[in-house]
C-alpha cells in the first residue's frame, strides 16, 4: 500500500472511532412501567389506625368506599419506593414497601399492614 492509503485508512477510523461514542443513547433505568403492578404490593391491606382497606389488584389501585385508580404507570424509585400514577387520583402517590407485612403510602392513613 501506499503512503496515501495509509493516511486515508487511520484518519477514517480516527473519524468513526471519534464520533460512533457521542451517537448512542444513554440507558435509563428509570422508566414508567404499564405493566402490570409489582406482585409484592399486589393484595388487601388494612390501615393501622382506621381499619381502611387498600386493594391493590394487577392494573388497579383501590381505596375501600372510593373510586377505582386505573390506567396505572409505576415507577421503581430506588430503596422499595414505588411512585404511580394513573387515571382516578389528581396526582402520583407513593407506596414505600417495608416488607411484605408493611406498606406506606401518603395518604390519610399512611401505614398498611396485611
């Protein structure tokens, strides 16, 4: 080969090697989930103080007496905190999972048990 061609071959991969980095997209592992719901949330739990059930179904969130939350898109939030959100709350909740006896959302009763 000629000199030449040994410029032209190192200043075209000199060029790829210089922009193939810059056109990849950055992994994110925070990403709202359709899915269905964790099945460590999914059950009946009663409140501590008030007795109030919260039932938490594979596509579905429900307060006992209340409006079903439907549509729901979670999130994992790092340290057994899961944000949802969906259609039938204005806003996302929070549910911090203890373990599987003990659940807390902010909500009017706020800890859960099963």
């Amino acid at each position: 080969m000629k000199p030449r061609n040994y410029v032209l071959l190192g200043a075209t991969g000199l060029v790829l090697g210089v922009s193939i980095p810059f056109t990849q997209t950055k992994a994110s592992a925070a990403t709202w989930h359709t899915s269905s719901l964790p099945v460590k949330l999914r059950g009946t739990w009663h409140g501590k103080y008030t007795g109030q059930k919260l039932y938490v179904y594979r596509h579905s969130i429900r307060y006992a007496g209340e409006k079903a939350m439907t549509h729901i898109k979670w999130l994992y939030a790092g340290n057994n905190y899961y944000r949802l959100k969906g259609h039938g709350f204005s806003d996302s909740t929070l549910f911090h999972y203890i373990n599987r006896h003990k659940l807390t959302t902010y909500s009017m009763e706020h800890t859960f048990y099963r």
